[in-house]
C-alpha cells in the first residue's frame, strides 16, 4: 500500500493501510491447535476500494496459502468473514456546523482525520456531521489512555456554547436535523475483517 497505492497527504499515513491486531487459537503450548483466527481492518483513503484489496488478499491466501498448507492437512483452508464496515467521513454538506464549531472551539483550524468514526453513518443518512471533541487521538486506545482535565474543561465550555447557539431559534445548520456533534474534514473509511 506504501509503496504502490495512493497517496494522499491529508492523512498521516498518506496511504491505506492493513492491521492486524488480534490473533486466537489454540488450547495449550504442547498441543497443534485445530484452527487459529486473526482480525484485521484496512484504513483505505478515500480514492481506494477495499473491496479490491479484500479481494487480492482472498485471491493470495486461496492461490498460495491454502495449497501449500494443504501439502501437510488435507483439511486445511482459509476462510474470511467482515465484521463490520462504514463509510468515511467528507464533511461535505456540514459547512454550516464546521463554522459553529470552529467558532465555539475558538479556533479556524480543521484537519482530516486518519482515524475511523460514525460521522459516516450520520452523513449517509443526510445529517450535516462533524468529529470534534477534548483530548488527542496520541493519547486514544492506548493502555495508559487519557484525556487532561484542561481538554474536559475545554469540552465541557463547548457544550454549554453549543446548547445555547441552539436554543436560538436562528440558528441555520442546514437542511437536515442537526446531528449530534460528532469531523472536522474527513475520515478513513474502515474494514474489519476476521480469518
């Protein structure tokens, strides 16, 4: 994916990439386990399928895998199964919220995640979306994860600014209902997937 997909510097990584980050199998150290299994998800940019990619690595594991594996088990093989799914995040239809965000945030700045969220969903359905919120994603799904007291302070004065920019009957964020808050920019698509 680094070397022969796209590239897009609004993300960090500027490319799709694969991650497996669960592995299971096995009963005990002494004993061949009956089967193992692996979850991995892709975080594709925008511009790449991950149809395309699941299908190339289907192909490899069905062409290369399975028939050495099975010059020593007969039985073996490789199955896949997608545990979820959802779209990215454009940020296309939510100008209106991004400026009330920016405003309440105190802050222009606005960047394109490279993480994965619900926004998507939202944004399918129509609903003007955008992620923000206290805290950084350096410090996100981490074993010592956290979020300061200042960002939780921050968060909360934005809330209060929120809430009451929307007890104001003139308060125009689009055509839609408007979605709880939840990106500035857009996101990574995601794909899960077990083996």
């Amino acid at each position: 994916m680094k070397i022969y997909g796209a590239h897009n510097d609004a993300f960090v990584p500027p490319h799709t990439t694969v991650h497996t980050g669960k592995f299971g199998g096995g009963i005990a150290l002494n004993v061949i386990p009956e089967h193992c299994e692996f979850d991995f998800e892709i975080r594709n940019l925008p511009e790449e399928d991950p149809d395309v990619i699941i299908a190339s690595i289907q192909s490899y594991a069905q062409h290369r895998l399975e028939p050495a594996m099975r010059t020593r088990h007969p039985a073996a093989g490789i199955s896949f199964a997608k545990l979820s799914s959802y779209p990215g995040l454009t940020g296309q239809r939510a100008a209106p919220l991004q400026k009330l965000c920016c405003q309440l945030a105190q802050t222009a700045d606005t960047t394109t995640l490279s993480f994965g969220t619900e926004g998507g969903l939202f944004e399918a359905i129509d609903i003007p979306t955008v992620v923000c919120g206290p805290g950084s994603i350096q410090q996100a799904h981490q074993a010592d994860e956290y979020v300061a007291l200042e960002q939780l302070n921050l968060c909360l004065a934005f809330l209060r600014g929120l809430a009451e920019q929307m007890d104001q009957s003139d308060c125009d964020l689009g055509p839609a209902p408007a979605a709880p808050v939840t990106n500035f920019a857009s996101d990574n698509p995601k794909q899960k997937f077990s083996i």
